[in-house]
C-alpha cells in the first residue's frame, strides 16, 4: 500500500468522504431544475389565480392616492320606511380638518335587485353649515362614488367637521325597505 491509498482509505473511514474524483452528482438535481422550470411558474400562477378570484365583487381599495379612512368597517344601512320618511346612519368625525382633501370616495350597493336608490349624504361643521349631495342608482353591484368636496356648496370652512351622514328618505326608493351597504368611506387629496 502506497500513501496515496492509505490516506484514502482514513479518510473513507474517518472523514467518511471519498475523493473527488470517484464522488458522483446526485440524480436529484436533474428533479430539483425541472421542478423550478415547471413547478415554480405553476404554484406562482395559482396564487396569482387565487388572490384575483378571492376579491371578485369587493369593492376596491384606492391606488396610489394619499387618503383618510373615515369607516373602517362596513356600514349596514337597513331601511324599512312604512311609519318613519328616512333612515340615517351618522359618524362623528371629531372636529376633523378637512381642508386638504378633495373628493369623498366610497363604494356602495343595494341589497334589493329591483329597486335602485338613491341615498343623501350630508357633511355638517362645527359652525352648524351643512352641505348635501344626493348620489343615485345604488343597484345591486359594488360602484365606486367620488363625490368633489366642492359640490358641498353651503359648507365654506372645512377645518373642524364634525360628522358625516348617509340618508334614505321615502321619495328616493321604489320600494320602502331593503338595506344598503356602504364600504371603503375614505377621504382623498
């Protein structure tokens, strides 16, 4: 035995390696490529699948605009006219500035398929001016309103408002009952 075998050969036994020269490639990388030129793009596909089909029929979230979120959850306007003329959902905005913002945007529908309404919405301030907007054809799909803050002619200082109403009155449905939701209440720059 030469030197060369027996370092082989300890290093078989101690090291529990074999030289380079006689070492062979695992078969698994031939699995390992195929399954990142195959599988990988397949899984990616599914997700993307997945995420576009799970957000089907929700309204949608602004873009790249800098906005203010005013109803972190979703508003159940339910409305049964027969004894009372309107059904009114308010939130209390806290004397809030709304100077710097444009465009109230929210998303909205109806629950009746039959009947499309219309709904008031109304800002009011700490001096008592209040301003009102009627949007209409509240159907039974999601639809995005952006309603211009200008439009609220009657409001002239937006530094402390102090609420946000939605409204259904007995003129604005076919139907005197049914609910309407009301979704992403977000103010926009």
């Amino acid at each position: 035995m030469d030197k060369k075998d027996i370092y082989e050969h300890l290093a078989k036994i101690y090291l529990d390696t074999t030289p380079a020269a006689s070492r062979k490639k695992p078969a698994a990388n031939k699995n390992r490529k195929r399954y990142y030129y195959v599988g990988l793009p397949l899984v990616a596909g599914l997700c993307v699948f997945l995420l576009l089909v799970s957000f089907r029929g929700t309204p949608m979230m602004p873009t790249a605009q800098t906005s203010m979120v005013v109803a972190a959850d979703s508003i159940k306007l339910g409305f049964n006219l027969g004894a009372a003329k309107k059904q009114i959902y308010a939130l209390d905005l806290k004397n809030a500035n709304l100077s710097g913002y444009k465009t109230l945007a929210f998303s909205a529908r109806n629950s009746n398929y039959f009947d499309a309404v219309s709904c008031r919405v109304e800002f009011t301030n700490v001096y008592k001016e209040k301003g009102e907007i009627y949007f209409t054809g509240v159907s039974d799909k999601w639809k995005e309103y952006r309603l211009p803050l200008n439009d609220f002619k009657t409001i002239t200082d937006w530094s402390e408002v102090t609420g946000l109403s939605f409204a259904i009155e007995e003129w604005n449905t076919r139907d005197n009952k049914g609910i309407i939701f009301i979704d992403d209440v977000r103010l926009l720059k």
